[in-house]
C-alpha cells in the first residue's frame, strides 16, 4: 500500500470515528445547553465532518489505484482543511456564540469544493 493511500485511510477512518463522537455530543451533551438554531450549526458541523472523513477514505481507497496522483494527494489535503475550517468553525461558533468565526465557514467549503474538484481530475487522468 502506498503512504499516501495509507495516511489518507488513517485520517479518513480518525475523522469519521471522531465525527461520530461530536455527533454523539452534540445529541446528548449539548442539546439541553444551546439553542435550538445554535444546536442546528452544530450538526451541520457534524454532517460535513462526516460526508467528508468518507472523502477521505475515497481519496486513500483510489490512491491504491492511482500511484503518485499531485491531484489526489491535494484532494485528500483541501478535504482535510474544510473540515478544520468549515466543520471546526462551526463546532467553535455554536458552542462560544463567537459569531464571527462565522466568517471563517466559507473557506472550508471552498477547501471542500476545490478537494472533490481535484479528485475528479485524479481520476479524469489516471492511466
């Protein structure tokens, strides 16, 4: 297996266990602490986390197909970074009330746009 399918697979299945347990939280721990609109941020944080730690192990189960792909290896990186930025803005917004971090948001899901982009051209110029 090559490292890049390998690091992708780790980060892909860590995200998607701690998705789960945000998700997890956010249910049990914090809906009796946030409002309802404040709560509804939150699981929006937990969704994207999720759909996107499955992008994560999309990019390391086709890397075992494509070797060295610049594309998937970006693609893998930017799906990373939307879930700090986009899932981890919200996480902080709907906990804190820091509405600014609100601000923040849009560079994740552009980070999430860019990384399903760039595994679509990994795949367009895979042999």
């Amino acid at each position: 297996m090559s490292p890049t399918a390998k690091l992708f697979l780790i980060l892909g299945g860590l995200n998607a266990a701690l998705a789960v347990v945000l998700g997890a939280f956010g249910a049990h721990g914090l809906k009796a602490r946030m409002t309802a609109e404040m709560l509804a941020v939150y699981q929006t944080g937990v969704h994207y986390h999720l759909f996107h730690a499955l992008g994560l192990l999309a990019v390391g189960l086709v890397a075992t197909q494509i070797a060295d792909s610049v594309f998937l290896r970006w693609s893998g990186w930017l799906m990373l970074t939307g879930i700090i930025l986009f899932s981890g803005s919200l996480y902080v917004l709907s906990v804190s009330g820091l509405r600014w971090l609100g601000m923040v948001t849009p560079f994740g899901g552009t980070a999430f746009i860019a990384a399903w982009v760039l595994f679509v051209l990994a795949v367009l110029r895979a042999p």
